[in-house]
DNA sequence: ACAAATTCGTTCGTATACAAACAAGTTAAG
DNA sequence: CTTAACTTGTTTGTATACGAACGAATTTGT
C-alpha cells in the first residue's frame, strides 16, 4: 500500500465535507429571507418543541457543545427570537422559550424545511431516498 | 402540515452535520500525534498528487474556498509542511508543494487516513458500505 | 453531614467556512 | 489594440465547532 492509493474524492469523510457544504448552501439560499443560518432554524426548531428547554439540555438536543451554543442562543435573543428565565430550582440553569416573534418566524419558515430537504435529496430515487436516510442514521 | 411535523432528526442536513461531527471526532483522535486537521490532510494529500499545484487549484480539489484555502496553507507553510514558488507565467499564481518534512509526515500519517474512513464506516456491512458510497457522491 | 464527582454555563484560543469587496494580473471580444 | 470580463489571491466580518480550563451549583457516595 503506497500513499499513491490515497484518493481523497473517496474518503467517506471528505465526501461527508462536501455533502454538508452543498446542504449548507440549499438551506441558505432558501433561507436567505430569514436570516437564520441551519443551526439556528435546528434550534428554533427543538425550542419550539421543547416549549422550555435549558441551555445545555438544547444542546445535546441540537448535536452542539455547551461553546456552539452560547454564540447561538446569544444571536438569537439579541435578535429577540428567544427570551430566557433563570431556573428557580437549579439556578445554573437558564431555560429558553420562543418569544412570539420567534414562534411567527419559525411558522413562516418551517415549510421551507422541508424544501430544503427536498432539495438536498433530489438526486436520489424514493427508493435511495430511504436506503440512504437509513445507512446515514447508522453511521451517526 | 404543522410545525409539529418537522422533526428535526429525520432532516438530512441534521444527519449529515453530525455524521461529519463523528467523522471529525474519529479523525481528530487519530491524527492527535500528527498534528493535523482534516482538511491539513486533504491539503498535503493533493498537493503529494499534484506535486505542484497553485492555491486556488488546491481549492477546487480540495473543497475550500479561497478565503479557506488561505488560512490551510499559511498554517502548512508556518510549519514547513509545504513551501511557496511564485509562477512566471502567471505572476498572481502561487504555487505550492510539498518540503521533504511535509511529505515525511505524509508518508507517515496516510495509513492513519485508511483506518479513519475504516472507523467511520465500521456500522456499516461491507455491501452497505458499497451503497452509502454510492448514494452520497450522488447527493454531493 | 460532607467530601467527591458531576453538571451548567462561560471564556479563551484555534480552525474551518463562506459572503463580500478589493487590487493586480491575464484572457477574451470587438 | 484596447477595453471588458475573468481569474488569482487577500482582507474583513460573521458563524459554527470544539478543546481546555474555570467558577458556581447540584448530586452522589459513604
């Protein structure tokens, strides 16, 4: 085995690289209206769930380490999308909730989720559509 | 269809962004003694390929945009992996290959980039791995 | 009850990632 | 031949992404 027979367009991590990137770019260019970048929308989204979520706990929810998601919480309650209340019961904690501005931007967008994921997909028959979402959650 | 329906774990860009965060962790603990970034590798890898090659080229094959490629390449350069030669032909070109120590970390370290994508794939039987190969040079 | 371990959130430093605007050099169109 | 269009590389600004270290609060183990 010679460093030869190292081609870089068939490592499953570059290829990973360049799928994220050509998803990030979908995303960004349908969501160019909103302002919110992917991880933002994902948060949004989990909030929106959750109803009250605490920092951390929105993180492990939205695959972001406790760092990531300082920056993201603190765009989007500058933004005014999320208001936070300290925890009465653990006071390390602060919890997050939509504010109604943000629950009226994640309503206007949230369809065009789907779009993006539609796009992202198009590529693929029905039939790979699914083969691929299985094998993807297999080797996450 | 509600904001209730979207559910973030089944949308490919959630799946491929923490697929590439494992990817990343894996390589990451591999490459520990080397030093080495992901896309460092990728860089130093293309280069041993092209054996010259200019750096903007170096980011079309490698997926970096050219603000990227900058920052890989000053941080390659700072550590003597690779060395600069301005171009006569064409004197905004910037042409990069590798010193005799970046090809010996190389030589060294590509084993390690074989046992990566084999980590990485691991969840996988072989005939799956076959397939996800497949579909996802598709989706890129 | 109390020390140890853990969790929560913050801060700092480094490394992608990319949009946008730019200067300098090269190529293409007329 | 000359201007327009394009390419190359740089810089600035914003946004993940994460290791590491930290203080404060809570839970666990004994």
């Amino acid at each position: 085995m010679s460093a030869g027979d190292y081609r870089l367009d068939e490592q499953i991590g570059f290829l990973l690289r360049r799928a994220q990137q050509r998803a990030t770019a979908i995303f960004t260019a349908r969501f160019a209206g909103y302002g919110l970048t992917p991880t933002q929308f994902a948060a949004l989204a989990k909030i929106a769930d959750e109803g009250e979520v605490s920092q951390n706990r929105l993180g492990r929810l939205t695959a972001m380490d406790p760092a990531t998601m300082k920056g993201v919480t603190d765009r989007l309650s500058e933004r005014g999308l999320i208001a936070a209340r300290a925890d009465q019961e653990d006071r390390r904690r602060t919890q997050w909730r939509l504010t109604d501005p943000g629950a009226a931007l994640l309503a206007a967008a949230y369809g065009d989720g789907f779009a993006v994921t539609a796009e992202i997909l198009d590529p693929l028959s029905p039939r790979e559509r699914a083969t691929f979402l299985r094998l993807l959650e297999k080797i996450t």
